[in-house]
C-alpha cells in the first residue's frame, strides 16, 4: 500500500483552525452585508470552483534552460496520478487531470482510467504533442507539424492528433488542446499565408475526427520556439482558425502566451463576445512563457480576467460560454504539490473577489464616464480579504483549511522518496 495523506491527519489539523477560520468568516459576511452583498449568494458560487491540474506540472519543469532533479518526483503517469490525488484530498478543487501525449506513456487506457477512478479522478482535455522528436519518429519537426511544407510530415502530424483522440476517448477525456510551434527564425524562410492555409487543412482534418460532444481548443503563442514569425501568435490569428474550422474549434488562452503590455483581460472579453473562448491555460509571468504559479506575479490581473468571466456568466447575452480552468505552470523550484495548491487557491481567491463586484455601481460609472467611481468598483472588491472563505470551502468539501500545512507534516514527499527511490 503506497502511502496516502490520511483523512484523520486532515480532520485532526481542521479541529485545531475552525475557531479561528468561523470568526473570520463571520467578519467577513458582516462585511459583505453591509455593502448590500448576500453572503449566501457569493458562498455557494464560490464553493463549485475547480481547476484541472496539467499531468506535467507534478513533476520537475524546466523545459528552456535545466532541468533540476525533484527528489521523490512521480516516474510515471500512474504515479503522477497518485500525486494529484494527494493534491485533491487537500484542495477538493482538482478532480481532473490534462494528459500530454507522448510525455504520459499511456500503454493501458482502459486501466488508466478504472486507476484513476479508484482514485477520485478524471481526465480533462488531451494535449498533443508535434513540436519536438520522438525517439523512432520517422519525420522530423525541426521544420514544423501541422503547417510543414512536406504533406507526409503533416499528415505524421495529423495522425498523432488523431491517436491522441483514440486515447482521449478511451480515457472519458471531451476536448484535444493544439499548440504547435510552427514558424521560423528568419525573414522569408517561411511563406505567411501559405503555412497558415497548411494549418487550417492539417486541423480540418482533425476537427472532422472529433468524437460527438468533444471540443478542440487552439493555442496561440507570440514567439517561441520560432522567433521571428509563429503561424498561431496572437488571439486574432487563432481567432479566425476556430471561426473558419466550425462550432467545435475554440480559443484556448494561456495567460502567459502574449506579448508584455498586452489586456489579456480585453482579449477573453473579445473571444467571450465571439462566443470563441474555449478556455485558459492558468500561470504568471514577468516576461512570457514564464510558467510560474497564477498570481504569483501579478493578481490584479488574474482578478480582471476572473472579472470579465463573472461577468460574462451573469450577462444573459452572452452566448457558448462554457470556459475549461487548466492550470499550465512548470515547475522549478517548489514542491509541485505545493505550488499547485498555491495555483489554484490563486484562482480561488481572484474569482471569490470578481464574484463581490457592485456591478450595478460599475455599469452605472461607465455609463457616465466616471473612472474614477468604476475604478472604485473593481477595487473595492479587488482588496477584500477572502481568505476565510479559501479555506471555508475546502473544508465545506471535505478538504484541508490549511493544504500545505497538513500536506507538510503528513510527510508525503518523504514517504515518495523512499517509495521511488
Ligand atoms: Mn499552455
């Protein structure tokens, strides 16, 4: 029996932090009454929030520069899986996990899934994986995937999409992520429109692949790995490749694939008000494709972005408007248990906020071009003080007021050392 964070350790730690956790929360509900708030109202919509955690994110990251050995890391998918049970016990926000395929050898999904069944978990959305090399891969991606100017390596392209699928399918997973890194490093190594006329074929072929029901998400990146010019770099590129492919082809925003100085708030309103948004890729950044633990950085904006989701939900114009949370970091320095934990009670605390916006006051000071007063609005909400109700809802649902400190002296990671030594 592989050790496990006992239930008694967390019941044990919640006894000692409810008194302190319940007069919080009750000067916290004072609080949100006397701005005219139901606390009941915000409570219940905080309580449903849930994040699925990305395969990679619970073993060391590094992709750019090194990678750092994690000692106790999981070797596999299965023990992967293991770990993100731990993380749900603590959190109860993290029910689904984001496979990537080749990374997450998956020889057995019929198994894989009863496994992960077994342990409270599901599958979320597939990620596939055309921009690196294989070991036995016949063609190479050095020069692109999806958009390569040679038919046979698209189509090598296409067919792991489709694979990807298969096993998605297999798993119970509803919707494939597209990321490529397509593109080039030098003026006129690449024909602009006609890489792009490549890519919208090579994903028409997988669209038209797409099991009922199932969605396809598509990511754009500004740069990286090709540097001068990438085939899907903004929101509006990706924008008219879901619109041209059809009902079931949505953006996919990850909040640090964009150009610094970038709304990245302006442009979830934007695919909101195509009905596009598909859905995000949570992390911070200081510069771009940082892949550091969502608000770490900056939680204002992980606020406005939540800001512009709440409002969406609660405006009934809006249409298709069903946004998947994955978190997508990499990890470098911290346990990944825990900086998943920090992820997503980030999250948490930026949409509990977003859910205490005077809407009324916000839509009234726009009307009458009044920043100062719709400044005011988002602020007010912005500095409130949530915490209480972090850990409220973990324990409402069964999991740790405190995560990281039950996860620290439960000594799980000790444990994961012995065991995969
Ligand atoms: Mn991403």
């Amino acid at each position: 029996m592989n050790f496990q964070i006992s239930a008694e350790l967390i019941e044990q730690h919640n006894r000692r932090e409810r008194p302190g956790l319940m007069r919080a929360e009750a000067s916290l509900r004072r609080e949100l009454r006397r701005r005219k708030l139901n606390p009941d109202r915000v409570f219940l919509a905080a309580r449903h929030f849930v994040v699925a955690v990305p395969s990679w994110g619970l073993a060391a990251g590094g992709t750019r520069f090194a990678r750092f050995a994690l000692p106790g890391e999981p070797r596999d998918i299965y023990e992967k899986l293991e770990d993100a049970a731990a993380l749900h016990r603590l959190t109860r926000q993290n029910p689904t996990v984001s496979l990537h395929l080749p990374w997450d050898r998956v020889e057995n999904p019929a198994g894989l899934r009863a496994y992960a069944r077994r342990l409270g978990l599901r599958f979320d959305a597939m990620n596939s994986n055309t921009f690196q090399d294989q070991p036995g891969q016949k063609l190479s991606y050095k020069f692109g995937s999806l958009c390569h100017t040679d038919p046979a390596v698209r189509a090598q392209a296409v067919a792991h999409n489709l694979e990807v699928i298969e096993i998605g399918k297999k798993l119970g997973s509803r919707a494939l992520s597209v990321w490529i890194g397509d593109g080039g490093n030098y003026p006129g190594q690449v024909h602009f429109r006609r890489s792009f006329d490549r890519y919208l074929e090579s994903l028409g072929k997988i669209y038209a692949a797409l099991p009922r029901g199932w969605r396809l998400y598509l990511e754009h990146k500004p740069y990286e790995p090709a540097f001068y010019f990438t085939v899907n770099a903004d929101w509006g590129t990706s924008y008219v490749a879901a619109a041209s492919l059809g009902p079931k082809a949505l953006c996919l925003v990850d909040l640090g694939h964009h150009l610094p100085g970038t709304n990245v708030e302006a442009v979830v309103a934007r695919l909101i008000r195509q009905g596009k948004l598909g859905g995000f890729h949570f992390n911070d950044a200081q510069y771009g494709d940082d892949d550091l633990s969502a608000g770490a950085i900056n939680p204002y904006r992980l606020f406005l972005v939540m800001n512009e989701l709440v409002d969406a939900a609660q405006d009934p114009a809006v249409k298709n408007f069903h946004p998947a949370f994955l978190l997508d970091q990499s990890m470098n320095l911290k346990d990944p248990i825990e900086d998943l934990i920090q992820s997503t009670e980030a999250l948490h605390r930026a949409f509990i906020k977003a859910l205490l916006v005077d809407r009324a006051a916000l839509s009234r000071a726009q009307e009458k071009n009044d920043p100062a007063l719709a400044e005011r609005a988002l602020k007010q909400a912005f500095e409130t003080d949530v915490t209480p109700w972090l850990g409220r809802v973990r324990l409402e649902n069964g999991g740790a007021i405190d995560p990281i400190g039950v996860f620290r002296q439960s000594g799980y990671r000790r444990a994961k050392i012995k065991e995969r030594a």
